[in-house]
C-alpha cells in the first residue's frame, strides 16, 4: 500500500540550484546544438530530440529532489500542468480558424477596401488604432491581428503618403490593447486558467 501524497501545504525538497541551472544549461545548450547542425531543417525532428533531451534531465534532476514519491508527484504534477493549460490550446485552435476564416473569406480586404476609400490620411493612424484594437478584442490575440491587419495597412500608408513605421506602430499598440482587455485573449485564459481565477 502507497503512502498518501503530500497536499499542496506540504513543504517538498528542493534541487540544489546547480541541479536547477544544470537542467537549463543542459535544454539550452541542446537546442542551440540543433540549430547549429541542423539550420533551417530544425523543425522536423530536432528540436523536439533537443528538448525532449532537456525534459529528461529536468525529469530526473526533479526524480532524485522527490525521492519518496517521484513518480506519483512527477504524474500529478505533469498532469496538473497540462490540465491548466489544455483550454488555452482549445482557445489557439479556435481563434486559427477563425482568423484562417477572415482572412479567406475577403474580410480584411474589404476592410481595407472600405477605409481606403472613408478614412483620409489625415486620420489613418487613429482608423489604423481604432480598428486594430476591435480586431483584437473580437481575435484575442494581438499577434494574429498584427498579422491580418498590419501587413495591409503597412502597404495602405505610402500609398496614402503616410510613414509605414507609424502606422505600423499604430497597429501594433491597438493589437496588444484589443489582446490586452478581450474575454477571449489566449493569454488571459492561460493566465487565470494556471494562477486560478
């Protein structure tokens, strides 16, 4: 018969910090091994042999700090992770299609079309703000709108003979606002989904 597992209140073994640093070491040195003797061809397998090699040793460094319980705390805490972080690949995945939707279905070209033709120089960078901040609310993710967004507006702008770098700016600060208070910001779910809330 097993032991029962400490709760949360239960003051746990720590690694040393050069069993901690070593991990890191060990993860970073891996993967940049990889990009050196694999280039652009990383992605296909490397990387992942270069990290899953990090997780080993983080995994045995964690082993050996946990020596009653280590495989029953290692699951639980394995499984506690992925369980805090699963709604946020649920989110990602949603808002993916979603933008793929967007943007195949002519909606930013339409945007663009219509503000080309409504909003005149004089107020682009604010249109370029006001509208990237609503796309962002309604995406939840400023990196998907910066995408959807700001590459036409960018190209909007000298033809307009406006700065590119100021709307760019312009578009940038309006994604991260919009990211910043949308209910379905993939980092505010991630958020309160590890922290609780």
């Amino acid at each position: 018969m097993s032991e029962a597992l400490p709760t949360p209140e239960t003051k746990l073994p720590e690694p040393s910090t050069l069993a901690s640093v070593s991990a890191l070491v060990v993860m970073v040195l891996s993967i940049l091994g990889a990009v050196a003797l694999f280039g652009a061809e990383v992605d296909g397998g490397p990387l992942q042999v270069a990290m899953t090699l990090g997780l080993s040793v983080t995994v045995m460094i964690a082993a050996r700090a946990l020596r009653e319980h280590p495989r029953e705390l290692l699951g639980e805490a394995m499984v506690s992770g992925i369980n805090s972080a699963i709604s946020t690949f649920f989110v990602i995945i949603a808002i993916g299609m979603l933008v793929s939707a967007i943007l195949l279905s002519g909606t930013v070209a339409t945007m663009l079309s219509y503000g080309a033709e409504l909003a005149s120089p004089s107020i682009l960078y604010i249109v370029a703000l006001v509208l990237a901040t609503v796309l962002g609310v309604v995406l939840g993710s400023s990196f998907t709108t910066v995408a959807g967004l700001g590459v036409p507006l960018v190209a909007l702008a000298p033809l307009m003979g406006l700065s590119p770098e100021i709307t760019a700016a312009a578009v940038v600060a309006g994604a991260f606002t919009g990211d910043g208070i949308s209910p379905v910001s993939d980092t505010l779910v991630l958020t309160t989904d590890v922290v609780g809330g």
